[in-house]
C-alpha cells in the first residue's frame, strides 16, 4: 500500500518523523508499505525545513515543489497543482496530511478531486476564529477527508458538532510521541544553553511568526514591548525569530528595541532538537504557536499565549497556559502569575503514530 504524505512547514516535519518510523516499524515486520514524501517548500529556511531530514531521520522527499513564500492563493494554487500531478503519476491508496497549514489544504484538495481518499492528522482542532487562515484550513480538510485522526476529545467534539462523525478516531497527540522520542535524542542540555547563553531554569523562550502578529503593526508591538518589559539580565528573553518576523521588525522600526535591552536576545530560529532543550530549561514560554503551546505542557514549564484564542483549550482549562493576546500590559500580567497547572489525560500514551498507521492499513 502507497501512502502519499505531504509536509511543507515546520511542525509538519516533526509529526511526520513519528509516522514515518511507525511505518517503518510496519515495514519490518512484514506489511506491505511505502511512504512517498513530498515537500511543497512552504518552509524554505534550512533550519526550518532541511533540518529535519538531517536530524530527525526523516524520509527524504522523492518531490520538493520548493513553493516558496507569497499570498495564501499563490502559495496553495502552486501547491494545487503539482501535488494533483503528482497523484496522478504515484496512485497512492492513501494522501496523509498533517496539521493547518497551505500545504495540507492543497493536498487535501487535491485528493479529494481525484478521489483519493484523505488522512489528516490532527483533525478536529478550532480556534472558532475564521479570520485566521490556519482556521479555514482545518475545517475544509476536515470536510473532504475519509479517516480524521483526532489529539484530543475535544476535536471530536468540534467533529460531531459540524456533522462529522464516520472515520473519526481519538488517536492522541503524535507531537507527544515526539516529545518523548526526540528528547532523548537532543544534545546535552549544558551545551545547548552554552551556545545560546543562557542558564536552566533564568531564561524566557519566545516564538512569535503567526500572521495575525505579525501583520498587525499594533498587536506586534504590543509583543515585543512586553518582551522588552519582561527581559532582564537575571532572565533574559531568548526569542529565535522566524525569518518572515525578522523581516517585519525592521520595517515596522521595532529594532530599537532590541539595541536598548540586550537582555532580550534574537537568535536565528533553533533547529528542532535544541529547541527542545531550551523549551525543557526554560522559566516561562511566550509564544503564538499552537505546538509550542503543547510542548510547553509536555516539558513541564507555563506558558503565555500571544493569541486571543486557542486550538488546546485544555492546556488552558488544566492552568498551564494562559491566553494573553498581544496586549503588553496583559502579557505581563500573565508572566506574573504564570505557574504549572495540573496533569491533562488527552494527549495519549506516546503511541499515536502506532495507532495513525494501524488504522491507515485497516480494510475500509
């Protein structure tokens, strides 16, 4: 059986290297298998893409569309196409989609016109707010997919309420399969801070690349004048910027900033594996991220989320995060009183992506 996976932006990677040694564990034990990766470009950064097939011994792509950056409907209509020419010449029995991006809506689009039967990963998640193109992704690829492999209970939830109900399972969350797999693989937690310098358990982590951010001039400076307020030489704030949001600050003049607190530290973004050690070490997480958000919880440290809503209300209704906006004010407020909260039963047991492909290759 061909399963045809598409990826293209970061967190893509990640829970497609937990599916792909599942179905390599197939694979060797006698099933009938064969993943054929393609990479639409989406992320062309080498530490946001190139990365992943180096480190995390992800297949590497038999197609890589190198799409790009550019508007939503150049972005996917590029993606559209070669993706549907690429079902034509591979015949897969299954197209595997993972998360919210462009690259999964091409793909789910795709396939569902040729009649392809879709998996997506991830399925059934809501922020409930259409605005955001990430939303709008999530539910039209919901609503052309066969097999909806769900995180959490709530996504089905949210399934069942918009009439989705065949083909929906409760797989667990593979990015916590991912947590548990890679920890073990990053490098020693006092190297990786030495290289970014900072110290266990004295340093925010920052990530801030959504677009209702960063193509807002008001709300992103609201971001970093909190993370300016919050940095200080006893706990500094270390934020690896996306390469778009890099772009961004210098034509919205927020680089001043930067020059006047050195505590607030921009690095290039973190490959994955030391991203995993500074989201172990650090004090707090600021960040609009929805699987930084979850990796906040799995390592243990509370999170702010620079959002005015999230997919993971569970992280917010068990006290590990906090929903901040870009307000300034607010966000400080928040690291304030930020603390742990309590343990959540949703994400599964670390074998997600074991149960992903089992039901990949259950009959129909």
């Amino acid at each position: 059986m061909k399963i045809l996976t598409v990826v293209g932006a970061r967190p893509q990677f990640v829970k497609a290297a937990t599916v792909s040694a599942a179905i390599a564990a197939h694979k060797k034990r006698g099933a009938d298998l064969e993943e054929v990766m393609v990479h639409t470009g989406q992320h062309y950064d080498p530490n946001m893409s190139q990365i992943f097939f180096d480190q995390l011994e992800v297949p590497r792509p038999k197609y890589n569309l190198a799409v790009g950056s550019g508007s939503h409907g150049a972005m996917t209509g590029k993606m559209l196409s070669a993706i549907e020419q690429i079902l034509v010449d591979e015949k897969p029995r299954w197209l595997l989609v993972y998360g919210d991006t462009n690259s999964t809506l091409a793909g789910a689009l795709a396939a569902a016109k040729l009649h392809v039967p879709v998996c997506h990963v991830e399925a059934g998640l809501r922020s409930f707010d259409k605005g955001m193109p990430e939303e709008v992704n999530r539910i039209l690829t919901d609503h052309v997919s066969e097999l909806l492999l769900c995180p959490t209970r709530a996504a089905l939830v949210n399934l069942a309420n918009e009439g989705v109900t065949r083909g929906v399972h409760h797989v667990g969350d593979v990015m916590y399969d991912a947590a548990r797999m890679f920890a073990r693989a990053a490098d020693a937690p006092a190297h990786v801070l030495s290289r970014y310098g900072v110290a266990a358990g004295r340093f925010q982590l920052a990530t801030v690349h959504r677009a209702e951010n960063t193509d807002d001039p008001r709300r992103l400076e609201g971001i970093m004048t909190a993370l300016f307020a919050l940095a200080s030489e006893a706990c500094p704030v270390l934020l690896p910027l996306h390469p778009r949001t890099r772009a961004i600050l210098g034509s919205a003049g927020l680089w001043p900033l930067f020059e006047r607190n050195p505590a607030l530290k921009v690095v290039e973004p973190a490959p994955f594996l030391d991203m995993i050690v500074l989201e172990q070490q650090a004090k707090l997480i600021l960040t609009d991220s929805g699987g930084v958000q979850k990796e906040a919880y799995f390592h243990g440290v509370p999170c702010i989320t620079l959002r005015d809503e999230t997919e993971w209300v569970e992280t917010v209704a068990a006290g590990w995060n906090q929903l901040a906006g870009a307000d300034s004010a607010r966000i400080q407020e928040a690291a304030a009183v930020a603390k742990p909260g309590h343990v959540i039963d949703e994400y599964g047991d670390g074998n997600a992506a074991a149960k992903v492909v089992e039901l990949l290759l259950a009959p129909s």
